[in-house]
C-alpha cells in the first residue's frame, strides 16, 4: 500500500471523528464521490495484516449503525470484499487475523435482524402465480391451464413465505457461518441499485474465487493465494447468482459471465439442485450479444413487456354471426340490379354437366332443371315459415312473387346453361 493511500485512510478517518451532528447529510452526499478513498479502502481490506483494518472496519460500523441511508450503503458496497476475505482467512486457518473482519460482519448481522424498537424481523415473500400476468409472462402466452375444481379452490390465492426470526450471534462458527453470511448476501442484493460499478465487479471476482479455489479449474483462471476449497452452501450460492444476474445487464457482462461458468462448475460438483436451477434459467435468459449498458444513472434488470391485447378475437363466433353468416348464404346482393333494394332473389349458380362429362339430353335436362327449381322454392318457402322471419313477412312474399313471376315470363337464371 502505497504511502499517499494511507494517507487518504487517515485522513478520512480522522475527519469523521471530528464531524458534528448537523454536517452528517452533507458529509455522507459528498463521500460517495470520493473514488480514491474508495480504491484505498479496498486495499485495506485485502491486506489482513494491514494496521489499518482495524480502525476501518469500526468506521465503517460506526457509518452503518448511524441511521443514514447513504452511510449505510457506503459501508454496503464493501460487503461482497468483506466476506471473501473472511472466507480466505477462515480456510487458511488464521483466524486470529481476521477478527475485525468477523465483528464488523457480526454487527452488520444483529442489527439487520431487528427493526428500530428491537424486535426481531420476520421477512415475507410472496411467490407469484402464473395465472396471472406479470411483467415476466402473459397466462395466455404459456397455453390452456385445465380448470380442475382444485385449480379453481386456489385461484387468487397467493402463497407467501417468511423467513425469520433469525437468532442473534455472538461469534461465528462452523455451523452458522454461512446463514450469517447468506443473509448478509441477502441484505446485499436488497440495495443493488445503489451499489457502485466497483462493488458489482468485486462481487463478480469473489464468486468466482470462491467457487473455484481447491478446483482444477482454479489453475485455468489462474487465482493465485489460497489453494484450499472453501466450503458453500446452496442457499449462499444463489444469493451470488442474484447479484451476477443484475451485474449482466449493469455493465459487467464479462466477468457475471465468467462467475456464472464458475458457479455452474461448483454447483455440478457439489451436487446443489437450487443453484443449478437459478444459474441455468439465467444463463438460458441471457441474449446471446454481450449487454452494452451505461454505467450511470438508475440500474435496473431490462424486461421485455408483452403488449396488451384484446382478449376477445374480432372473429369471434357470436349467435348474431351465425345469423348473419345463414342469410349471407342464400342472398347475393348484385349492385347493377336496382331489383335487389326490393328483396328479390337471385338464384345462384347450377351446374348441370354430368360426372362422366356426357350431354344430356332435352328431357333430362328440363327433368333436372325442374326438380332443382322445385327444391329451391322449396327452401324459400321453408325460408319464409320460419318464425325468427314472421316479422319480416312483407319481404319474403315479394321473394315468392318476383321468382315465380321470372318463371312465367321464361327469364333464364345466370345460373342455367343453353344447349
């Protein structure tokens, strides 16, 4: 570490000591612009045997139990670097140089498990149904659901999982380190938005190391240090996976995809069915250019939203359609017929040419003629007794008069044939 570095770290340590309570706001608007105290606090922690660490990690306590939003998250932005090097201690067995790693963890942990009277807090998540829409699925779009009477007793039901109450710790051991760390993973990914470009990219860097450190695939991304595996669980894994997924589209596409390849590797070999799961969903979701996305303003997962549409097709078959559709069928209007305003109708085309090709004769064809004549009278005639029609019986006698009163006076159809 570099002398002028640590001359920063003092002075941003001493500043803070000295600061009144009024000048708290202002102070914590201006200290996220600060990108040279933020470098050199990160090689503070990196180095365990630093003389500086100590005094860090109880600044950075002293910013989180404040109360102010922007302290909060400044001390949030270090957690992902925070843990690794809790982890590479620990799997190293020298626990003694990371013990103002493990009690800024700690406090960070027991206070997150309590709200502001002290009561412990019991965190609820609600599990979306895919019956109904979202800005993720559309119902209509994933095909027909059976409605079976067990399906319709849930629909609208939503179906909401807590977590909680968490125990507070006092130190961290074997057994409950990785539901500390998992939470405070957890407490992470809740602030993302505000997390800069350099914490999203540590995040990225220590879940590849701590998925491959031990492995042979450690030698091929060529981390050097630890060579000991370091122990994961399944849930702490997909709290990583929760933070590599809003890294890809903020900025990071290359090292969230190096860390996904890397925790699909230890998930394999672990045999972990929940973060094969989430890493495969999420590698299967990803397009298949790299995301060039702006580092600034607000950061957010881009969705793409499936259009409102009608629900009801324009075609669809109604009873007025079919009514409709029948009427259509037995009239044609013919615009160059003025005849057609008063109802007449005309009879649509016959074909008369026999199956085998032949002519027929002049008894055959009158024969034929007649009785297909006689069958349509006798459909206009049923047409007219029908009783959705008796309103409309004026129109229908002028159809059985002007058809009967062609007849007479021998007007050949558009649709009969001259021999």
């Amino acid at each position: 570490m570099f002398t002028s570095e640590k001359g920063v770290v003092e002075e941003w340590l001493s500043e803070f000591k000295t600061l009144p309570e009024t000048s708290l706001s202002n102070y914590a608007t201006n200290l996220k612009d600060k990108s040279s105290l933020v470098s050199s606090l990160y090689k503070v922690i990196q180095e365990p045997q630093s003389e500086l660490l100590e005094p860090v990690c109880h600044q950075l306590f002293e910013f989180y139990r404040s109360g102010e939003e922007q302290l909060l998250q400044f001390t949030l932005q270090f957690l992902p670097e925070l843990i690794w090097c809790y982890l590479s201690v620990s799997a190293s067995r020298n626990v003694h140089s990371s013990g103002c790693i493990e009690a800024l963890l700690l406090g960070v942990y027991n206070l997150e498990i309590v709200d502001k009277q002290g009561h412990s807090k019991v965190l609820s998540f609600t599990i979306p149904s895919l019956s109904k829409p979202s800005v993720y699925h559309e119902p209509s779009s994933i095909g027909s659901m059976a409605l079976t009477e067990s399906a319709l007793s849930q629909h609208g039901l939503s179906k909401v999982m807590y977590s909680g109450p968490h125990p507070q710790r006092e130190m961290l051991t074997a057994q409950n380190r990785f539901e500390v760390l998992t939470f405070l993973l957890l407490c992470y990914n809740a602030a993302l938005t505000y997390m800069p470009s350099v914490s999203l990219q540590s995040l990225c860097q220590i879940s590849s190391r701590i998925s491959v450190c031990g492995y042979p695939r450690q030698h091929v991304r060529k981390y050097k240090g630890i060579s000991s595996r370091i122990p994961v669980s399944s849930g702490f894994m997909v709290q990583m996976l929760t933070g590599i997924y809003f890294a890809f589209y903020n900025g990071e596409w290359d090292l969230a995809q190096k860390a996904l390849d890397d925790i699909i590797y230890r998930a394999q070999l672990e045999l972990y069915p929940e973060p094969l799961l989430v890493a495969n969903a999420i590698k299967a979701s990803l397009p298949h250019g790299a995301m060039k996305s702006s580092k600034e303003g607000t950061r957010c997962i881009q969705v793409e939203i499936t259009p409102t549409a009608s629900r009801i097709s324009r075609n669809a078959v109604t009873s007025m359609s079919i009514r409709g559709h029948r009427w259509k069928r037995h009239e044609q209007p013919d615009n160059n017929n003025d005849t057609t305003a008063l109802g007449i109708l005309v009879i649509p085309e016959i074909s008369v040419t026999s199956v085998a090709g032949e002519r027929t004769g002049n008894g055959e064809k009158g024969r034929a003629l007649g009785e297909i004549d006689a069958q349509h009278m006798q459909g206009v005639q049923d047409t007219a007794t029908d009783p959705r029609t008796e309103s409309k019986g004026l129109p229908e006698i002028r159809r059985q008069k002007s058809v009967r009163k062609m007849m007479e006076d021998g007007i050949s159809s558009p649709g009969r044939v001259q021999f």
